[in-house]
C-alpha cells in the first residue's frame, strides 16, 4: 500500500486518503507537521502563501497536527482549525493530530520518515514544520528539515520540478 493509500482523517473528522479518489489526487503534495504554539508557527504564513501561488498547477500543502514536541499543538480539532483561519488565513487541508515519532507513529509519517533529507539523513522528525514533498504518483521526493522556510529557493524549485503537467 502506497502513501496516498492510507486511511487518513481530517480534522473536520471525515475519512479520506491522498489518493486519486479524493480532493488531493494527482495533486504534488507538502506534508508538513505543524503546531500552534511553536517558535516556527509562523511558517503557516509562507506555507499558505505557497498554496495560494501553486494550488490551482496541481499542488497543496497538507497539514498534520502533531503534539510530540514540547507540547506545542494541544488544542482540539476545533481550536486548531480556528487558529489556523483566523490567526494565519489557512485554505490548505488540515488532518487530524497526529504522531510523527514513536510507537504511535501514524503509517504515513512511518513512510514519510524513511526519506533522507539534503545531507542524506533519514529518521525521526526533528521538530515541528518538517516538510516532505511528495510526487503526484506518491513518490516522496524532498524532504526539508523544520527551520527551512517555506518558500525557501529549493523547496519552490523542487514544487514547480513536481507540479504535474
């Protein structure tokens, strides 16, 4: 079973999958772990404005809230999707908290995890906002560690190297 195969849900609570059959479907995906209360939450603003730029070329950012890292996501599903709208104008999906790390690992993030970053480190997330790229056919082609910004020169070129034709 492929990554865009895997249950998943959101945070309004509905069962879906990155697959073809749903809205994110042939679609290069951001897969990012985020959090509300976290010194890069801020990256929401760039996360945002890279859906905004690319989600009508077959792109979206897709967010997992995650509260393994010093508690910095504790809010309910509600909190968090009201947070997100109103503080950082949020359009991207959002699923519902996760883990990213550890025994309770979610299957995705036990994929997504395999990947090496630039220097060829693979593992554990390290912090809040690791970002994984992800091919329209579920290949898991980038992964950018939590202080690399957004729009950061190469995570836009490896988005528009991916965006489907």
């Amino acid at each position: 079973m492929g990554i865009r195969d895997l249950p998943l849900t959101t945070l309004a609570g509905e069962d879906t999958t990155l697959g073809a059959d749903g809205p994110l479907g042939g679609k290069a995906l951001l897969v990012v772990n985020v959090a509300s209360k976290c010194g890069l939450t801020p990256q929401y603003s760039g996360l945002e404005r890279l859906q905004e730029r690319y989600g009508d070329k077959g792109f979206s950012v897709v967010g997992f809230p995650c509260n393994q890292f010093a508690g910095q996501e504790p809010g309910t599903a509600e909190e968090i999707q009201t947070f997100c709208s109103t503080t950082y104008g949020v359009s991207f999906p959002l699923f519902e908290k996760i883990d990213v790390n550890g025994e309770g690992r979610h299957p995705l993030y036990a994929a997504l995890t395999e990947t090496p970053d630039a220097e060829g480190t693979a593992g554990d997330v390290q912090w809040n906002f690791e970002k994984f790229l992800v091919s329209p056919s579920g290949e898991v082609i980038g992964r950018f560690r939590p202080r690399t910004d957004p729009e950061d020169e190469t995570v836009v070129k490896a988005i528009e190297a991916t965006l489907p034709s």
